[in-house]
C-alpha cells in the first residue's frame, strides 16, 4: 500500500455548517483538506463525515492523524 501524500504538517481549522464533507486521504487534492477527486486512479478514496451542527474543527492535513478527518497532533512527528 502506498502511504498518502502530506498535504501540510499542520492542520486547518474550517468552520462547517451542517452537512456531509469528503476529507482528502491521499493527499494529493488542491482544495486541501478537501477531496477534489484528484485520487482518481490511485488507491484511495475519500472519507466522508457528517457534521450535525455548525461549528469549527481542526482537520487533519499530514494525513496520518489516528483520528482522521480530526488532527491528533500525529504532525508534530513527522
């Protein structure tokens, strides 16, 4: 298995409205952290999440947080 791309070794606080969101898990997307479709033809696919309430949250960039799309400060060890 290939290992994503690291988008950026911090994450991005995005203030989201209620809805689903597809988080980039390749790392390749230019509209981080957000997927674009640009893992077309690779081995990864996107991860969906539902957000129930607006409100702002810290996603994950490097792509290797345990707790993807949330950043867990796995960045700092990269």
């Amino acid at each position: 298995m290939e290992n994503p791309k690291i988008a950026a070794k911090f994450p991005k606080m995005v203030s989201l409205e209620p809805g689903t969101y597809y988080w980039c898990a390749c790392g390749r997307s230019k509209n981080q952290p957000f997927c674009d479709g640009s893992h077309q033809g690779g081995e990864f696919t996107p991860l969906s999440f539902k957000i129930e309430e607006k409100k702002d949250v810290w996603l994950c960039q490097c792509k290797h947080s345990r707790n993807k799309p949330y950043c867990d400060g796995t960045h700092h060890k990269l």
